[in-house]
C-alpha cells in the first residue's frame, strides 16, 4: 500500500482559544480567622474546542474533524482559615 508524497504538515488542526474567568471575595471576621468565597467558570466564552482531524488513511473519514471537546464548567468553593 502506498501512501502517497504529500509533503509535512500539510494536515493541521483547528485553532485553540479558551478563556477562564474567577471571581472571588474575602471576609475577615477576626485578626486571625476569615473566609473565602470564590467562583470559577472555565470556558466563559464557550467557544467550541474542536478536535484535531482524522489521521488514518485507511479511515473513511480521513481529514474530517468528527467531534468536539472541552465545555463550560463552573466551579465554587469556601475556604476558612483560622
């Protein structure tokens, strides 16, 4: 099976861009004790992070891009410290 001359890195993948965004407060109750609230969201954008392409070349889908990763998420937590 011959795969061909195609030269080097003529199949590249899609661009990547993620943007994250925390916010968070701290509440001091005495000298020595307080708390932290705090919040996360990762992929506030949501922009879609697609997948490379298929690099098989016996695949029928070769050079398609099949399918997507990453998503939004959200985060919160509390911290005390003491």
């Amino acid at each position: 099976m011959r795969f061909g001359n195609s030269g080097r890195n003529t199949l590249s993948g899609p661009g990547f861009f993620n943007a994250d965004l925390s916010i968070f407060k701290i509440f001091n109750f005495t000298e020595r004790m307080k708390m932290e609230i705090r919040g996360e969201s990762f992929g506030v954008t949501n922009t879609p992070q697609f997948n490379n392409p298929t690099t098989d070349v016996s695949n029928s889908n070769y050079g398609y891009v099949t399918g997507a990763g990453g998503g939004r998420g959200l985060q919160l937590g509390a911290k005390i410290s003491f």
